[in-house]
C-alpha cells in the first residue's frame, strides 16, 4: 500500500533562501530510501540519505581523509579514549541547539540497532565531558574510531522522545518523521513516489558552496528510462548509471557522466540452514568453480566491474592476491559427485532488480551457470523495499547481496557478512548464508585490536584465506560507480568513491 507523508514539522524556522543563488534539482535514484530512521538499516541508500538530513561527526573527503563535520576537532586521550569537540550553534531542524547529549543518545541508539550495533561492538560507551564535548571509549585498543565516527549522525533526542523504536521494515515515527542537523528537511514522501526536500536556513555550514534549495528525488527502476529522463531534461542527476548506457550520455551535448572504480563486492550467499547440501564445503566450491565471473564482468556489465574471488578489493589491508576467481565446470562437476550430489539439487534463489548494477541480469546468469552442475533454480527478483524485509527474513537457499565497507576496511566485510551470525552483537547480521567459522571470527576480534597496520594485515589475509577455501560465500565482482547530470549541474565534487553523494555542497549553474 502507498503510504503518504507529509512532514510540517521539520519546518520549523526554514526560510527560502536567497532567489539570487538559490536552484532547484531533481534527481532520480534506481530506488528511494526505504526508511527515514538512519538506524533502521544498514544500507548506502540509508547513509545517502543521511548525509542529506544529518551531519556525521566526521566524513570521508575525496582523497579517503577524514573531514570535521559537527567534530571541528579530536584528540586521543588515552589508548581506549578518543575526545571530539563539537561545533557549537548547530541547530537540528526543529530549532533545538544541538549537544553532547544529543550525540549520546544518538550513540546509544546505535549500540541498540540490530545492523549497527556490530560496528559499534568494540566501544564501551560515549561520556559526556561537557556540552560540547563527548569522548568515545573503547574496550580496548581500536584503530578504526574515526571509521566509525563516520557512522553517527547525531538525532535530535527531544524530537524522537518517547518514539524511538527500530523497526525493521516496520512503521514506526522515526521511518517517518525526522529531525537532523543536515543541509535539507523532508517536506513530503511518498514510498516508491518521490521524496521532496527544502533547505534547511539555519544549516550550521555557511561556507558550503551548494546552492541547491529544493531537492525532488524520484525513484525510477529501468536503467534506460533513467537515462531518458536525464537525457529530456525531465531530471538533472541520475545515479546509477548501466554500462549499456554509457554512450547514450556521452554522445548527448546536454549531459555528461562521471565514473570511478569501486569497492561494493557483489556476492551470493548459500543458506546453510535451508539447504543441508550446502553445510558441505565441497558444494559450495562446486558453486564457486561453476560460475564465470570474468563472463558476467564481460557481458554482462560490459568491463564496468573488476572480477573477485574474495571480500577485498585491492588497497585494503585484507586484499590477498592469491584469492583469484576460479571457474573450472570440470572440478564443480567432479566436486558435486565427490559429495554426493552427482544428480544435483533444487534450490530457490532472491535477487533485488533495482539495487545494483544489472543485478537481475547477474542473477539469471548464475542460475544459468548452476543449471551446468545440475543445480537447478527457482529464481525471484524483486524491487529493493520488497527485497530487503525477504532477505532479512532468509526467504531463499541463495540471497544476493553487495557490500561496501563504509570504513574502507576489510574487517567490515567478516563483521557482517561472514562471521557466525550473532543476534546479541550484531556480528552476522548480513549474513545470510549462515556460514560459521570461529576460527575467523577470533582472528577478526583480534584484528579489530591490532593497531600495528603489517600485523592486521596478515590477520586479515588469513581470515580472507579461510573463507575462500571453504567457499563461505560465492564473490562475484568488484562494482564500479557511474552518476550523470545535465551540464548546468557542477556534478565533478559531488560524487565519492562511497557512493554518498554530498548534494548540500552541489551547485547548479
């Protein structure tokens, strides 16, 4: 059922800002968040939109640096201390003053939502030191405190009062109502119709050079309608953009494309607990030999991917050069007689069609690809809202799902996508394969706790080294990044190698 919502309180003090600067942009997205609580799901479409209405303590620039966001400063205080200094004046949209507290109890929700609280598991607490001032303390030496920073947006704890319960793809006043410190307020949604925002007049940074003060996002699933819609002028930014594509936009005078390499793994998942074939190591690596990932790269999204056969793209700590794909028919085929599945299985498979790159078409081909080991599919493909409440629920023996580690290191991977599922910390959460291997699992704890980069890498390496041997998920490729935008959107500083585009800095000329 469409649902409406109209959202008069994030109002409060906006004023239009000045004609003389002011733009208005429309963009379409292939899907529109699901939620507006930034705790409800861990997800690029979740931290896109947060760096819309929120602010996080710290953010990655260009370069991968850590840029001061709402902490204009930090310090180490001790080895398990890391002391911010907030900005002072910063207003949420409801007129309140933000402070320390608020950061607080934005933190503690965290450690209380269950995609998040696995990020957060290696910190003890947020102490308030004053009003401005709040420390992270963690349950031992961490090296990835400002990582994480990242992640915290602080909420306006008067605002959600009395109605901050996560939900999962539930309803619940936070998916609906919201009130952040960000560059723009939410005036109206409609899910799956489009999202309308409004400048926020009090934004705390006056030296932003993004004069874009009405923002209307429009979800639009076909990858060839989008680009239509950009290339008539119907929208001025589109994200994402297929490789089939690519000439469509750079052929037109009125628009142009912007790419780079990315780091999101795109990944299927075998459910060990759906499927007892796939408690056995030798069937999973029948599947991983079995499908061609250098063929998916090449045909399918046309070169714009790099082919994986771990979690780590090359240039993090975790990258181990010797974990290469490895399609070989003969040896899957020789593997499913060797355990007994020579006859071969029937299974059902999940795939989104609106959140990756081509991702229903991937889907096909490695049901196609299965079909060659006698695994035959029942495959289903579905919007990403109806998705994502399927995969949480484990509804299929194999599941897709993309990763990008939003703190550009590999034990974001292992957190959540490969370590043994763990409802209490959160480990897991992505884990829809249910794979399990203490082993790694201790060898990750260890790695959060290594602060010597030599030595985490080779604990890294290892972990990366035994899920590949026994096959614990099946990587298909690394995904590169592609948006457009029509020639008077100044799109070059916007786009980032996260995939969260910085649209309260965009200018439209």
């Amino acid at each position: 059922m469409e649902r409406k919502t109209l959202i008069g309180a994030l109002l409060w003090g906006s004023l239009a800002l000045s004609t003389a600067h002011a733009a208005s942009l429309k963009m379409a997205y292939d899907a529109d968040p699901v939620s507006l609580d930034p705790h409800e799901q861990l997800s690029g479409g979740t931290l896109q939109l947060s760096h819309m209405v929120f602010d996080s303590l710290v953010r990655w620039d260009a370069d991968l640096q850590f840029e001061p966001r709402l902490a204009e400063r930090w310090e180490r205080v001790d080895e398990n201390t890391m002391r911010f200094y907030l900005r002072q004046g910063v207003k949420f949209h409801s007129g309140r003053e933000m402070s320390a507290e608020d950061v607080k109890w934005t933190f503690d929700r965290l450690k209380e939502s269950p995609d998040f609280k696995g990020v957060f598991s290696n910190f003890s607490g947020a102490n308030v030191v004053d009003a401005h001032t709040i420390d992270l303390v963690t349950n031992g030496p961490f090296p990835l405190v400002l990582h994480n920073a990242t992640y915290i947006f602080p909420m306006d704890r008067e605002f959600y009062a009395g109605k901050a319960e996560i939900v999962k793809n539930g309803d619940s006043f936070a998916s609906r109502n919201v009130s952040g410190t960000g560059p723009y307020t939410v005036t109206y949604r409609e899910q799956g119709v489009r999202v309308e925002f409004e400048r926020f007049a009090d934004y705390w940074d006056t030296a932003s050079p993004g004069n874009v003060e009405t923002v209307t996002l429009t979800p639009i699933k076909e990858d060839p309608t989008r680009v239509a819609a950009l290339l008539s002028g119907d929208v001025d930014f589109i994200a994402p953009v297929a490789p089939t594509d690519f000439k469509r936009i750079e052929s037109s005078d009125n628009a142009r494309l912007v790419t780079m390499a990315g780091t999101r793994v795109i990944t299927f998942q075998m459910n060990q607990n759906r499927v007892e074939a796939f408690k056995d190591a030798r069937v999973r690596q029948a599947i991983a030999y079995a499908i061609n990932n250098d063929g998916i790269v090449k045909r399918i999204m046309r070169g714009f991917g790099t082919t994986a056969g771990q979690f780590s793209p090359a240039g993090y700590l975790g990258h181990h050069p010797d974990l290469v794909p490895r399609y070989d028919l003969d040896k899957a085929n020789a593997l499913m007689a060797e355990a007994g599945y020579a006859d071969g299985l029937n299974i059902t498979m999940m795939a989104p069609n609106n959140r990756y790159v081509n991702d229903d078409k991937i889907a096909e081909a490695v049901a196609g690809m299965l079909s060659k080991i006698n695994i035959t599919v029942d495959l289903k493909t579905m919007p990403k809202a109806q998705y994502w409440p399927q995969f949480d629920a484990r509804a299929a023996d194999m599941m897709m799902i993309g990763w990008h580690s939003d703190t550009e290191d590999s034990n974001n991977f292992y957190e959540f996508l490969s370590a043994c599922p763990n409802a209490d910390t959160g480990w897991g959460q992505y884990n829809s394969g249910n794979y399990c291997n203490p082993e790694a699992d201790a060898l990750t704890v260890q790695a959060n706790a290594e602060t010597d980069p030599a030595k985490r890498q080779a604990l890294m390496q290892q972990i990366e080294k035994i899920v590949y041997d026994e096959a614990g998920f099946i990587p298909l490729h690394w995904q590169n990044l592609a948006w457009a935008a029509g020639n008077h959107v100044e799109i070059e500083p916007v786009p980032n190698a996260m995939n969260f585009p910085y649209i309260g800095d965009l200018v439209v000329k």
